[in-house]
C-alpha cells in the first residue's frame, strides 16, 4: 500500500522559500548526477563510514540512488518542511535541515559499514521537529491499494508509526538497503531541538504544541482533574463534527457553544478560515471572552497571512485591554493591527485602546 502525506492544515505565514530552495537543489544535483553514476567522484561524494571525509556529511545529503528515492524524500519534505521553516525561520531552519543531515550520518557512521546517500536523515529531523510543533496537525495522506483517494489524521500518528517501523526495522531486519540508523538518528536530532527550543524559551511556544499541551495537562491536574485519556484518533472529533453539522444549518450561536466544549477537550481544533472568524465572532458577541480570545489566537496561528488579520488582531486587542487583562500581548496585537488597518474608525479604536492600556494597572491583573 503506498502512503503519501500531501498537505498539512496549517496555514503558512510566509513564502517557504528555504525549503522550496533545498528541494530544487536536491532535483538539480540528481538530474547532475545522471552522467557520473559510475564516476570515482560519485563515489567519493557518499558517506563512507569506513573512511569518512568531511565534506561527505553535507555532499551525502543532496545524493540519490534513483528517481523513487528522489520523490519520496521530496515529497515528505514539502509536506513537513514548510510548516518547520515558518516556526523556525528562513536562516533557522536552513542550520537546522544540514544539521540533522549531518547528525543522521554521524549516527550511521557510527553503526553501520555500508556507504549512505540522501537527504532521508535531514527528512527524518525536519518530520521529528514537526511532531514537537505541531502533534495535533491534520496530515493529508494519499493512499493507492488497488484503488486510491485521500484522508486525514493527526500528525503524531503519522510520525509515531514511522518513527516505530524505523525501530523495528533496524532491531529485526537485515540486508534491506535502508539506512534505518540515520533516519533514527535523524529523527532524534529533531526532536531533541524542537524540545530544547521550546523548553529553553527560545522558541515561543503555541497553545498546541507539545510544550503546550504539557502545560495544560499540568494546569488541569492542577484543580484536580482527572487525566485525559490517550486516543489513537482525536477525543474532539464528535464534537467537531457537531459544530461542523450546525453551521452547515446555520446554527451559529449553538455552534460557538459546542465549539467552546470541544476546545475544552482538544485546544487545538480549528475550523475552515470563514468558520473559524465565524465562531470566535460569536463567542466574542455572546460575552464569552476568554474562549473568544482563543479562537482567535488559533485564527492568527492558522490562517495569520489572511486578510482579515489585522481586524481579528484589533479584536484580540480589545478584549486583552478591556477584559482579559494582558497589556503586553495586547500592544503587540494593536501596534501589528495599526500598520494595515485602513478604516479610520479602527484606527481611531485603536488609538483609544493603547490610552486605556496606559492607564494604571491592578496588581490583581496578570504580570506580562
């Protein structure tokens, strides 16, 4: 059965540029290649871990043995390497795709006598950082078994099984050609830096992440609430379809209600850009704050390059100055929301909104 991921559903925030590059010289070098496959310089250009040069931890990374090797490793780096470069950045991102390469051929070198090419260890980091920073994306896969067609899943399953097969291939079986050790060292490499990243603040951390999803599962402990349970499929998909069912009959103050439930157990559920906006709308308009705040958040997170952004970020920033104290985060929405708001009523908001943040604070109020 052949299982392709496609596309993820988080919206990019920018152009992936770095990753587009990376993949086009990955394509260039093999159609390169083509005439020197029997060349000595092919050769030397491939890890060796019998005789490793220097210059091979980099050069084995853009090498492929055959079109399907090719196509297989870019199609899992557009699918999982776009959303990596939008967290991580342009410069970021491109330190961290040769990095992981280069730790994938350490650990193979390591472990294994055979020569290694392609770029499977960097592709193996870029898929571990992603189940770090975004666990509860939906993965759209393509599948062909006699007959063909597509369906989504969460990312941490997609990864967890590769990850899994990876072990047991390398642990049980042999002679099959694979480099299972530097996709594993691979995978490592990711997940080790996205966590570090995340753990040592120099990554800002989402609502959804894993760092993220830790902090709620302590707050919720916390006042003494049972656990969730783990689930191999969202715990929110019925509800989700819920909400789903209601807006399809136009339903929407219902809607928001069990939208507002189904964040409560999974916080990282949105919805299509015009539900989404839809939604947090309402749950702003029925004077349910807090909720509205969050699906906003999720809005700009998702679809931040939309361009309805700079109203929801003037929204956002109005129910921080006014309801939700959270001045800092409130003057970062507004100054973002003052550079494109073209209405003047808005901007004259706006103008209001940063007065009242320069008014004294209660101590009560949050410390940001």
């Amino acid at each position: 059965m052949l299982l392709l991921p496609i596309r993820t559903d988080r919206q990019l925030r920018q152009l992936p540029w770095i990753n587009g590059s990376l993949i086009a010289i990955n394509v260039i070098v093999f159609l390169l290649s083509l005439q020197m496959r029997s060349h000595p310089q092919f050769g030397a250009m491939m890890l060796n871990p019998l005789a490793p040069r220097l210059s091979q931890f980099l050069s084995y990374q853009f090498l492929h043995q055959d079109l399907t090797h090719l196509l297989g490793n870019m199609i899992f780096l557009w699918a999982f390497g776009n959303n990596v470069e939008d967290r991580l950045g342009k410069i970021g991102y491109l330190l961290f795709y040769l990095g992981g390469g280069v730790v994938a051929g350490i650990g193979h070198s390591l472990g294994e006598t055979a020569p290694v090419l392609g770029a499977s260890g960097s592709v193996a980091a870029v898929t571990g950082a992603f189940l770090v920073l975004f666990p509860n994306t939906r993965i759209t896969l393509f599948y062909w078994l006699i007959i063909f067609g597509f369906f989504e899943i969460a990312s941490m399953i997609v990864i967890g099984i590769q990850i899994f097969q990876n072990l047991f291939m390398q642990l049980f079986s042999e002679g099959t050609g694979s480099a299972y050790l530097a996709h594993l060292s691979g995978y490592a490499f990711g997940i080790f830096i996205a966590g570090g990243l995340l753990g040592s603040r120099l990554l800002v951390h989402e609502p959804y992440d894993l760092m993220g999803m830790y902090q709620q599962r302590r707050r919720r402990m916390a006042v003494g609430t049972e656990p969730e349970p783990v689930h191999t499929v969202s715990p929110g998909a019925p509800l989700r379809q819920q909400t789903l069912a209601l807006l399809q009959q136009k339903n929407l103050p219902r809607a928001a209600e069990v939208y507002a439930d189904l964040l409560a157990v999974d916080p990282s559920q949105v919805l299509t850009e015009p539900q989404q906006l839809d939604i947090a709308n309402q749950l702003m308009a029925d004077g349910r704050y807090s909720i509205a705040a969050r699906a906003y958040e999720l809005y700009l997170d998702r679809f931040g390059s939309h361009h309805a952004t700079s109203q929801v970020q003037l929204l956002l920033g109005l129910i921080y100055t006014r309801y939700l104290p959270r001045r800092q985060r409130a003057r970062e929405l507004l100054l973002a929301a003052q550079q494109q708001l073209e209405d003047a009523a808005q901007q004259t908001l706006v103008r209001q909104l940063f007065i009242e943040l320069e008014q004294p604070q209660d101590p009560a109020d949050e410390f940001l």
